[in-house]
C-alpha cells in the first residue's frame, strides 16, 4: 500500500519543490507538507543541511578551486559565507577572495568585516573573520 498510495498523494498533491500556499492558505512544499501545521524533523532538517553543504562545497569547486589549498579553518568559513550568501553575492566579495586566494588571511578578514554584510550577520562574520585568520 505504501507505494500505491504514495503513487496517490503525488497524484493528488503534486510535487513542488520550493514552498507554495496550498488552497487552504497554508505555507506548502513537496507533495503537500504543510509546513506550519507540521514542519520538518530534526532528522529532516539534517538531511537538508547536508545536501545543502554539498552544494555549497560543488559550487566553490567548480568556481574557485584553489579554495581546496586553503587551511580548513578558512575553507570552513569560506563554506559558511557561501552558504549564507549564495554564490554569486560571495563572488562580488572580490578583494577578499584575491586575499585568501594570495593568502593574506588577516587581509581577507578585515575585508569580510568590512561589508554591509559582516553589519547584517553580527558576531557571525567576527566568527568567520577568525576562520580566515586560522583561529
């Protein structure tokens, strides 16, 4: 039955893959999860944060691939920035990226700091700044 009815339910609900008001009003996404009567598991949670830092670890392999040479401190923070920022908003941080790039990691830091960015994070980008200075 499992299949069967799961076969149903995307029948039925269809399967949307980025959130939508379903024809009750209720915030949606996949095959009809009503994300603010039922939300996600911590489980689930997890699952997408992984697949999330997948994409984020592809996206700057593909982009920058000297990021791989970095010391793990500032890979991780670099990962963190891209994973909050997205790609490309990352990419216009281009002083920085020459700084870890070249690596003149208290350059990069004071350059991420220095952002309308680091102002909108908080103690997240004082955090980063500290990745990129390898503490």
């Amino acid at each position: 039955m499992d299949k069967a009815l799961a076969d149903d339910l995307m029948r039925d609900e269809g399967v949307r893959l980025k959130p939508y008001y379903c024809s009750a009003g209720r915030l949606t996404i996949g095959v009809g999860r009503n994300l603010e009567d039922v939300g996600i598991t911590t489980v689930e949670a997890m699952d997408m944060l992984g697949h999330d830092i997948d994409r984020v670890v592809d996206e700057l392999n593909a982009a920058l691939p000297w990021w791989l040479e970095l010391p793990e401190p500032a890979q991780r923070g670099l990962a963190n920035m891209c994973f909050n920022l997205g790609l490309s908003r990352l990419l216009k941080f281009e002083k920085m990226l020459l700084a870890l790039e070249t690596g003149d990691y208290e350059v990069a830091a004071t350059e991420a700091l220095d952002s309308l960015w680091a102002c909108q994070v908080g103690t997240r980008a004082d955090r980063i700044a500290e990745l990129f200075r390898g503490r």
